[in-house]
C-alpha cells in the first residue's frame, strides 16, 4: 500500500492480536503481501470506476498498478457495457479513450498510476 492511502485490513480467521502487532510492524518496514497472515489490504479511497477495453495496453498497464497497490475499484468493459462507453464519450469529448477513470464526481482520462494515486491521496484525507 502506498504510503499516506488509509487502508483496512482483513485477518485470517483466528489470528492473535500480538500476532497481528507484530506483523503491522513488519508491514511498516518490509513486504506485507509475503506475510501469510494478512489476506487482503483495501483502500478506504472514495468510491473509483475505471473504465477499460480488452487489448489496450494502457489500460493493463493501470489495471496492474492499481491492483498491485490494493486500490479497491469498479472495473467496467465499455465493450460490454454501452452505459460505460456513453460514459467516456461523455467525458472525452465523443471519442472512445481508455483508460478513464471516475474518482465520485472528478473524471481523469488516461491518468498515470502515479497521477491516479495522488489524485486518491487527495480524496481520501
């Protein structure tokens, strides 16, 4: 998780608090995702779709980073969804552009990971 992004996470079932202390020590200082103790870390970031088509190399490039961060997000295909690519003409002007994201009323159109993760930053505090 990114420093500075409130987070929440969630234990595995039966885990003893100074388990739990000992290892948010650890995940202050190394790698929280080799723990085996923690199963997931979520954002508390306001509420985020992204908008995505198959094959765009941008989108994946977004998709990772996001996910790999522990940005929590809806996730909308405008090739299934024709309410989503209404959406992002809407918001470009009539063209197709992924990836877009929505971030509660603010829209960022092909925004980098590092962009998208301050803009979340900004909204979450």
């Amino acid at each position: 998780m990114p420093p500075g992004i409130p987070c929440r996470i969630q234990w595995r079932p039966g885990t003893p608090v100074d388990v739990q202390l000992r290892t948010l020590e650890w995940m202050r200082r190394k790698d929280w995702r080799r723990s085996g103790v923690v199963w997931s870390v979520t954002s508390v970031a306001p509420q985020m779709t992204l908008f995505w088509r198959p094959g765009c190399p941008y989108c994946y490039r977004l998709r990772t980073k996001l996910k790999r961060a522990g940005v929590q997000m809806d996730e909308i295909n405008i090739w299934d969804d024709p309410e989503g690519a209404a959406f992002v003409r809407s918001v470009t002007g009539g063209d197709e552009t992924v990836p877009t994201v929505r971030i509660g009323t603010r829209s960022l159109v092909n925004p980098s990971p590092r962009q998208l993760l301050e803009v979340i930053r900004e909204n979450s505090v």
